[in-house]
C-alpha cells in the first residue's frame, strides 16, 4: 500500500500543475460586439466614417499592441477585427488578445476567424463577443454585415457560408451600400465549390455591394470579386493597418504602415 502511495505521489508531482484546459470557456457573458454597435450607432452624425481593419493577431501580441497605439494616435471612429484573434481558440489566447484590444480608445467589432473555432473557442467568443456569428449593423446608410464563412470548423449541419442570411441582409431597403465581411476569402476555391462561389458572386453583384472584406490570408492585398473590390486586411504581424473610409459619395483605403 505505501509503494502504491508513493508511486502516485511521483506521479502527480512529475506531471506538475494543470494550468488549463483546451476547453476551458469560464469567459465573462460580456457581449462586446453587441455593446460597441450600440456606441457605433449612437455616435452617428454624418454619412462619413473612418475605419480601422485589422486581423489575423494570433499570437503577435507586441504587433498588436503597436496596432492599437497607432489607431489611438489617429482619426478613426471605430475599429473592425477580421478574425483569427487566436491561434487554438483557448480561453487563455482569447483573455490575452481581450486585455489588449481593450486598449482602444473607440469602439470595436470582432468577426470570428477559423483558428478562434480550434477547441472551444467558439463559446468563449459567443460569451466575449457575440452570441450570432452572423449579424449586421447599419453606420448612417451602410450596411455592415459580419459572417462566420469558416466551413471546415462549423458544424456540417450549418449553412456556412450562410447565403440565406446574406440574401436576407441585402434585400433590406434600410441602406444605400452594403460592405460584406468574413474571415475567409469569398473565392477560396480549397474551401468553397464553384458553385458556392458563382452564387456568392451573383449575391454581391445584384445589390450594391462595393466591397467584400476579410482575413485569413496573412499578406494584405486588393482584387476583385465579381463587381466588388476585395480587400484583404493582411495580419498584424505585417504591422500595417487598413485605413478604410467613407467621405460624400467616395470610400477611400489605404494600407498603413503602424
């Protein structure tokens, strides 16, 4: 009995503490997403605005703090997150990269990315965040809508991307130009089928959209999807910032150098 004793006494001190678990989700129910639209909205006084995009923080965490001392440091009225805040979705990445964005001075937005959905990540971000993955807010007449488009880390019995969801937001008549965003590139032919994409396409093309915005592919760049100018943010280990902004009739972008 004292040889049993003593070999689970080694046991337990060699495999040192637990400090925690991939599945961890004790997050404050915070709803970020949800109180910072309200500011967004609330602080509207002309059709204008000026955005900051970035994304793709993963661990960068010293990038990321240089990113929210350079968006302090300028104009902006609010600040959209494209995504990937983390690398494995744990509950200690997602504390680490909500300590630092709340460094903002303005108000922000935070889509979710495919790594944030890695173990539990997706509760925790429904608990810091937002509880829909899918949702939309209107700054003046622009529609923003915000989707999960991450299809190999949602559950196969969801629509993803949701084109349901998005025919929905578009055929509102509360707007004058609507600005999609998702973390993963509309014309990922690894992950979407051509037929996925045709439809998206088409989606975009028969409303106004000018812009489709995301993540995902670390390197910032611009191109084009159907009739709409994609922009990729880029991630923060790029140490640029996505300046996008809307001034009369004109939407104005510019990849910054923090």
């Amino acid at each position: 009995m004292k040889v049993m004793s003593l070999i689970i006494l080694i046991f337990l001190v060699s495999c040192g503490q637990f400090v925690d678990s991939p599945y961890a989700t004790n997050a404050e129910n915070l709803q970020k997403n949800i109180e910072n639209i309200e500011i967004i909205q609330e602080s509207f006084v002309t059709q204008d605005f000026k955005i900051a995009f970035i994304s793709d923080t993963h661990n960068y965490y010293d990038d990321l703090r240089d990113q929210i001392d350079f968006i302090n440091s300028r104009n902006f009225d609010f600040v959209i997150h494209g995504g990937d805040a983390t690398n494995l979705g744990m509950q200690r990445e997602w504390d680490k990269f909500f300590g630092i964005i709340e460094e903002l001075n303005i108000p922000y937005v935070v889509a979710i990315g495919n790594h944030d959905m890695l173990s539990n990540g997706t509760a925790v971000y429904q608990n810091l965040f937002s509880r829909k993955l899918n949702f939309s807010f209107l700054r003046g007449a622009t529609l923003f809508i915000i989707h999960n488009n991450n299809n190999w880390e949602s559950s196969r019995e969801e629509e993803v991307p949701n084109v349901s969801f998005l025919r929905e937001q578009l055929e509102r008549n509360d707007y004058e130009q609507a600005i999609l965003i998702g973390h993963v590139q509309l014309d990922d032919d690894d992950r979407y089928s051509q037929g996925q994409i045709n439809q998206l396409k088409e989606l975009t093309s028969n409303y106004n959209v000018p812009f489709v915005i995301n993540g995902h592919n670390h390197n910032p760049g611009e191109g084009t999807f159907g009739k709409a100018t994609r922009l990729t943010i880029g991630s923060s280990a790029f140490r640029k910032v996505l300046s996008f902004e809307k001034k009369g009739d004109e939407f104005i972008y510019e990849f910054l150098d923090i």
